[in-house]
C-alpha cells in the first residue's frame, strides 16, 4: 500500500484554514472575556419590564 504525497496547493489551504480557526478562536475568547468582565463589573443592569413597555 503507497501513500500519496499531499500536494502543495493542499499544504497551504491547511496552512490557512488552521489560521483562520486560530483566529476565530482568539475574537470568540475576546467576546466571551469582554461580555464577562462587564457583567461581573457591578454596573450591569437587565431592564426593568415598565421601561420597556413605553
């Protein structure tokens, strides 16, 4: 049984995809860090239901 070698075109779009994911990775851990910190900070408030109805 042989393996093929992978082509080169292949080794890059990896390369790229794995970049990609890294970076989706690191803006969803910046969200989650953010959205935590300002919830934890005191200041957050959910709205009260007579603001929201006029």
């Amino acid at each position: 049984m042989t393996f093929r070698t992978e082509h080169d075109l292949h080794r890059r779009r990896k390369g790229r995809n794995i970049g990609v994911g890294l970076m989706l990775v690191g803006f969803v851990a910046l969200v989650l860090a953010l959205t935590f910190t300002k919830v934890t900070s005191g200041d957050f408030e959910l709205p009260r239901a007579e603001e929201l109805s006029g």
